[in-house]
C-alpha cells in the first residue's frame, strides 16, 4: 500500500453542533494521516437527497483529479439499502445507493461500481446501526486514498442496478418544465433547466412566466441579479450554468413558496395575457 | 525542537460566525505551519461543560494516536480556573480545569498534568483577559506538537487535584438512574447509561419507563430508530454505544423538554401498570 | 513555478449550508493540492462590508508571514467594482474594492496595488456573472500561492485610487466617538475606539454614559465581563484590544439594539446627572 497524499471531499447532512463530522475525519486522518480534507459541506439540508445530489453534482467537476467524494446523505442508514464505490475515469465516489451520487456519476465515465460487503474493512467487528459514516464509508474513502482497490471491497454491480435520481426537463410546446433541485440560503431556487435551454426559449429582458404548486408568476430574463429591481422575480443562469429564479438582495423562496424536488414550468408571454397570482 | 507534523483536534463553543476559531487556527499555523487541523466541532453549546465533555468523550479514541486536544469552553476564562495540559499513553489533552475534559482522561492512562504557568509561553507579554483559547491554550498545543516537553509549562498536579465532571449511573431496585449527557440537533437524547446496562436489564421490544423531571413517559426498546412508527419514544444505544431516546424522523428533545444535567431513570413495565403523562 | 506549501487565510459570507466555500477549496486545490487553508469565517454577516472589514483586520496578524487573505464579501459581484491583489511587506490580500480589506492593508506597508484584469488567468473562458470568488478570486490566491507573481494579473493602482472604509473615532471635549464596528454571535458590541484611548480617558470601576442612536445607557468600565452583575452593561478591551460593550452572560446587542455602522459616543459623568434611558 502506498501512501498518498489523496483529496477526499465530504458532503454530509450531519450539522456543524454534533462530533459527526469530525469523528469522520478522524477514522480518515487515523487510516491517512496527510489526506488532504474539503467540505463541500457538512451541514446539507437533513434527509434531503435531491439537494445532496445538487451540491455534488454542481462542486465535483471543480476538484483535483483522483479526488474522492465521501458522501454521507443516508437516512436509510441500518436498513438494506447498499453502500457503494463507484470509480469513475477522473474520481472516485463513496456513499450509500439511495440516487444521491446519481446525477454526477451519470455525468462521467465509469469504471467500475462495487457494493461494500466485505466487514473486515469496517472500522471493527461490530459496528454501528446509525453512524455507517464513520464505520463503513469513511473507512472505505480512506483506505482508497492509500491505494487499496475498490475491488477488494465486494462484488461489481451494474450501472442499471443502481437506484435513480435523475435531474431533467422537458420542452411541450411554448413550456419548458423542469424540478427545482435547490433552494440556497439567500433564497435563489436553483432548477433542472441548463442555461442551454433557456437561451435557446427565451431572450435577454423578455418576459417569462413561471408555473409552480398551481400559482404563477411573471419574472424577466436577465444576466444577473445586480439587474433586478426591488421585489422583482427574475430568471438568469446561477455559478452553475443552470436556470434559477432569484430577487435581488431578497428571498425568492419567500415569495413562491416552493422546496427541492417542486416540479416548475416556464413559457414566454407577451403583456395582456397574464394574470398574476397573489 | 524536531518539526513534527501533528495532528490538533479543536473543540469550542466560539461559533461559526465570527473570527474566534480561525485565530486559534492561525496562531497554531504561525508555530507548526504543517499542522493537521481537525474541528471535533467549533459550535458546541455555549458555556455547556457537560455538552462539551460528552463531544470529546465520545470522539477521542477515534483519532489516531499522539492527537493533541484544544478544548476551549470556558466561561471562566480570565479567573483563576487553571489552564492544563494532560499528557496520557496515547493523546496530549490541553484545555481549562473545569471538568470538561474530564470523562475523556478518566478513560485513559494518564502520564501526566501540568498546570500552565509559564508566561514566556504565552502568545505575547501582555495578554487578552477574555481569550485565553488564543493567548495560551493554541500557544501551547502547537508548542507541543513541534516537540515541546510538557514539563516546561509549569508544575505537575495530581489526578485527585482535578475538577472532576462525572458520567455515572446507578441501579436502584428496578430502576436504571443517569443523567442527560447530549440533546444533538436531529433532537435524540444521549444518557450516562452504557450499553451494557440496558443490555444486562432490557429486552429487544420490551417497553421501558423513562422518569425525568416530574414526567414519566413510554417507550420501546429498539435496535435502531429506523423501527419506530410516526411520533413513537423509542430506546437503543446510539453510535458512540450510550444509551440513547430518540424519534423516527423526529425530536425526542421536543417531547421530553430536557436538557443536559437532568437526571434521567428508566425501568421496565408491563402493559397496564402505566399510566402515561402528557 | 514552484510549488510551494502555501497558508489561504479564506473570509466569505457564502454561509455553510450551501458549496460555495466548498468549491472555492475546489479551485485552489486544483492548482495548488498542498495549499494549507483556514476559514477566518464562511459565514461572516450578508453583505455586511464593515463587519467583515473588522474579521480580517482583527485577524490577519495572528497568521504567518506570507499568508494570502482570500476575502470573498462581494455585494458587487458582476458589476464594475475591481478585483485586486494587494501585496504587503508581510501578506497578500485578495478580494473586491469595496473596502473590506481597507482596514488591514492600511495598517500594513504597502508594496503593490495590482488589479486583477488579465482573462487568461481566470477560471475559464466564459465565467459566472455571480461567483467571481470561484471564477477570480480562488484562482489568483491559487496562483500567488505557488509562486506566481502578482503583476501578470493586471496594472497596478495607486493606494489613493482604493475604495475606503475607516475604522475611525474622534474626541469631542469630554466625549469620545466611534463606529460600531462589529456584534458578535454572544452579543457582545465591539466599537473602533481603541484600547488607548479609553485607558487615557477612563479608570477602572468608573461609570460610563453611552450614547447611540438617540438612547444613553450607563455602563461600567471593568477589566473583563466576569466582573459584572446580571444585565449589568459593561465597558472593557475585547480579546483584540478594541472597546466592546457587553454584558455578563447576556447580550449587550439585544438591550442595545444596534449594528454595524452605528455611530457610538462615550462619556464619563459622576452619579447624579444622569437619567437613564429605557
């Protein structure tokens, strides 16, 4: 086993009050003394694997080659569902099969996926019901960060046996409809809609309207927030490249009242044939 | 002085907002530039010793051997409470003589205590009244992980010297009696009583009785929240193998209104003989 | 270029829910894996210049030499306002021109005022018109971290051309008069009136008339906050050596209800002449 320097970044819903985090990093520092630590963040919304699996998919691509995500957004933690290793041709990815690793690995190249079942690399004999973080996955993270192979941990599952979790929109007619995958603590509601899409519906200062938990409100398309006047919705593309809805220097969340996993539409429209709700 | 690259787990009560944590960090920096920084967690409970003790308590033996402990909750910082450095047969624990390293180094094989004393130890001259967890406390761990003796910091104390702060229990005829040691932020409630003990006196699914403060309530003696129905008290050990109350997908916290410090008893019943409160 | 093991001190008001801290790391690590990073807070108050101008210059000397301040409070991002790397006898500070890192290079011996123009040195081609501290700011602390010198990004300012933000007091006859500067997660108020001054003006045990936005309050001047009676205020030298208001175990912000910003006087005045508001 060689020792490596290796990166490892982390995305837990465990808060930053308890020691969950940091028992975590210290099974990882006690296997791998030098690893390199980022959070993507530890303190994820609780029990809520829509806005995990954005926070992966929208941070991964921005870290070093070879570095492996720890992923701890478990609330079938005890239960059957299976903990994975899924390498992938530029990372590694480590956390349970309930769609939370879904989005970004579906992104990459796979190499190989194993579900972990071999209990001499736990962290001991017996181990607990509620805390695999740090007795199965933080383990696994760092024994691969020394070098151990994946393969050692149990046997190959396919790609079509993993459980789904899949980030999409579709175009009918005028509408484009998509999910909203994150609401962040400004309040900006990030959707499944990309930037692509969006330019290629809509321009710069036009009107759209937007379709969400029977409601509907009118925003305009601008480039950035720094656009909006006070209280107006507006509808740009985020740090990410995907289509959000915000208020400049307020709380879009407030105003539409809506949570991760909301199915949202958008269609252009034109002064006069819009009554606006509340 | 050999250039060590040691591993320093922090543990305040400084907060996530404000600067207290990341001067702690960079005074270590400034001495031991390697250093291997972990946070145990920078947001325990304000001024909460037994809280505190409980983080550290239960995350120590997780980090690897020779890990320096900088424990910083310590409302009487700036009185004449003493500053410790505790060398034991794996760890080094400095932080303030009020108890809150107690439970930890009670567990271990102590080596010896050191009152710190020695100003030209100290972060400057003259030193703050209200931060000691910059002036001396972070002073001292990055002195020690660069290879600095203990002995140098000043006298030795006795182990009967100490503050003590206590994690007991005791059995009373039926009755199991500890006390609240941890209400973490999912709201489950960790007691002083060992795994063993509920073991020893309690089935699987067997309904225990818990008295706190002036209330009684019902719960079932499970292998993990995961087999509670919607709103059920239930009773299992916890990850750190303590006996803990908790809710699926709920806060026990919220119905029991405890805090840590309550004395807490349980004993088992049979169906009939109960009368519920609340 | 060579690779050296540098220090980025990182500020920013990206909170710690979201990624934004995460795959700011993210960046700098690409570039620079062995960078030593610590958070002087990601969750320093929205927007707030002057509270974060008081993070980092309460903090900055505390760090070794040659440390790279990434400050990422950037109300502005994606209109006019200059991106800039600030190099000093003793540091680097990066962040917008908008006076958040003021107060600290104006204590520090200016070598260099460059600004950041050069696109090649951004994170790619197209970049985010909302997370220039990702697409900017990571990449030149990156950059400077491993060795690359600051004139390459951009044509150097003039000290004169900066944007200001003075943490300033004055003497009025009998009064002396400052800035609230900043209220910490205790409720303690720091002010921008310095140790000196109250020590030239005040003894200790002396009351103290506090005048802020239209209210006066009687305090007492103490060593330290252990010297108070309950929801006593008191007067005293934080742990940086500025004035701070505080109370015992209390808030001082919660009975003063003020803010960063506000404009604060203190004078003497013997029992008597005083008739206490609220």
């Amino acid at each position: 086993m060689k020792r490596i320097s290796g990166q490892i970044a982390i995305l837990t819903d465990f808060g930053l009050n308890d020691n969950y985090n940091g028992v975590m990093e210290a099974v990882i520092r006690k296997i791998n003394p030098e690893a390199k630590i980022t959070y993507i963040t530890g303190n994820s919304k609780p029990f809520n694997l829509i806005a995990g699996a954005y926070l992966l998919y929208t941070s991964y691509k921005y870290f070093p080659k070879n570095t492996i995500f720890l992923v701890v957004i478990d609330p079938g933690v005890g239960t059957n569902r299976r903990p994975l290793i899924i390498k992938t041709k530029n990372y590694v990815f480590i956390g349970p099969d309930n769609g939370v690793l879904y989005p970004a690995i579906a992104s990459e190249k796979i190499i190989k996926i194993i579900e972990i079942q071999n209990e001499k690399l736990y962290l001991a004999k017996t181990i607990s019901n509620t805390f695999h973080g740090r007795d199965i996955f933080s383990v696994a993270a760092a024994l691969i960060s020394i070098g151990v192979e994946p393969d050692i941990f149990g046997n190959q599952l396919r790609y079509e046996d993993l459980t789904k979790l899949d980030f999409t929109y579709k175009s009918l007619g005028n509408e484009i409809c998509g999910k909203i995958l994150y609401v962040d603590h400004f309040g900006n509601i990030a959707t499944s809609i990309p930037k692509e899409v969006l330019l290629n519906n809509f321009k710069y200062g036009q009107n759209v309207e937007i379709k969400v938990n029977n409601s509907k409100y009118k925003c305009r398309f601008v480039k950035t927030f720094g656009y909006g006047m006070e209280n107006e919705l507006l509808i740009y593309f985020n740090g990410y490249f995907m289509v959000e809805i915000g208020i400049n220097k307020g709380s879009a969340k407030d105003k539409l009242n809506v949570r991760e996993g909301d199915e949202i539409c958008l269609e252009g429209y034109t002064q006069g044939d819009f009554s606006h709700s509340i």
